[in-house]
C-alpha cells in the first residue's frame, strides 16, 4: 500500500515556465488537498477536491491550477512559475468519514524557482 | 474564521528533559484536534488526536488533552530522546469546514545529548 505519492521529489524551474506537480492516492479517498511549507508559515492550504470533478480555493491559490478527474489523482499546475512560489509542496488524502479522520501526506515536492 | 497558534521554536532539550509544545486555537462549533510531525526530508504523520472535549490523545509517549475551557491542545512527553528531534504541527479540522485542515506554524524541537 503506497499510500500519497508525490513526484517530483526536486525540481528546479526558471521564472515563466509551467510544471505540473503530480499526486497520487490508492487508498480510495474523496478528500485531497494541496499545502505549501515555507519557513515560519507552517502549512498553507492552495486548493483541495472533496471528489472527483470537485475543486475549490484554499488560503493561497493565486498562480495554481488544479483537476481532479479521478478520485485517485490531484496534480497541482504552476501556470507561469515565480520565484515567490519557491517552497515545498505537500499533497494530503483523508477519508470524509469520521470527524477525526487522519490526513495521509505525501513526502513533499521542493520547488525552487530562478 | 479557524487559527491555530503554537509557540515559536526552536526548543533545545537535553535527552530524558520533559516536553511541553502550547498550542492554542480559535474556533467555531466542536473541532477535531490534532498534533502531526514532522521528520527530516519527510511528509508530515499523525502523532495523536483528540475529537472532543476532555479525550487525552496519546502515542509514542507524547500526550494532549483536549481542553475546551482553554481552547487548548498542549504537547507533552516526560522524557524525550534524540529520535524526537523533529518539526510539530498543532491543527484543527472543523465540522463546518471537513475538508480542510487549518495548521499552526510549526515548533522545531531539537533534542541533543
């Protein structure tokens, strides 16, 4: 059992290319979401699914796209990359069942942007 | 809308000092609590949770109780080891808001000999 697989594990992109950060689940999960990890700002939500076909905005969505055309894959698009999205990207599943259902994170994509 | 607030690391402890993390939150309705870690060059894990008022959450030796009157959920471990080094994350996840976890900043421990 995988579990939330991230790829890429490192990436470096120069300021105005695309990339697409890939995310995958094989625990049959609805909810996924898509964080950012910068210093001091602990974990900040970009867009989340609650289901296939379903998106919507986190805290910080500006320059991100996000489909969700099957329950197991979430892939987060940079539309034109920029140094101010150098971070570390965290892609999370978790069943809507049970109030207190625990997130599963994947290992992290580190982006850096020149 | 929900917050969450931890202290600010980075905390240094000696090996076998006790642990205590404050996180304190600002939220609406009856939420579930959580502590996630962090290891190095890793995604974050499930420590422990609580989901209502007065349940203690407990794994690995670290505890938090689930205190409503405070709107606390502070992290405690009476002796910890090298291998706690790691980041702690303080979250909330809320009934009217299921989708989405709210995190607090993260607290850097780092346990030395």
């Amino acid at each position: 059992n995988a579990g939330v697989t991230q790829t890429p594990k490192f990436q470096v992109l120069k300021t105005g290319q695309s990339m697409t950060l890939q995310c995958a689940q094989d625990m049959n999960h609805e909810y996924m979401s898509w964080y950012r990890q910068d210093p001091g700002m602990g974990l900040r939500l970009i867009h989340y699914s609650v289901g296939a076909g379903i998106t919507d905005q986190g805290e910080v969505p500006n320059g991100y796209n996000v489909s969700r055309s099957t329950t197991e894959d979430f892939p987060l698009r940079l539309l034109s990359a920029a140094p101010s999205q150098t971070s570390v990207y965290f892609c999370a599943s978790r069943s809507p069942t049970g109030h207190g259902a625990e997130a599963f994170f994947g290992q992290g994509t580190r982006l850096t942007v020149v | 809308g929900d917050s969450v607030t931890q202290m600010e690391g980075p905390v240094t402890l000696s090996e076998e000092a006790c642990l205590t993390i404050n996180c304190t939150y600002t939220a609406t309705g009856y939420p579930s609590l959580f502590w996630y870690v962090q290891y190095p060059g890793e995604g974050l894990q499930l420590l422990l949770k609580a989901t209502k008022a007065d349940d203690k959450g407990s794994n690995k030796g670290f505890e938090a109780t689930y205190r409503k009157e405070t709107t606390s959920f502070h992290l405690e471990k009476g002796s910890v080891q090298v291998s706690d080094s790691a980041v702690y994350f303080c979250a909330l996840l809320n009934t009217g808001t299921a989708s989405k976890l709210t995190f607090g900043t993260g607290t850097r421990l780092q346990v030395t000999l």
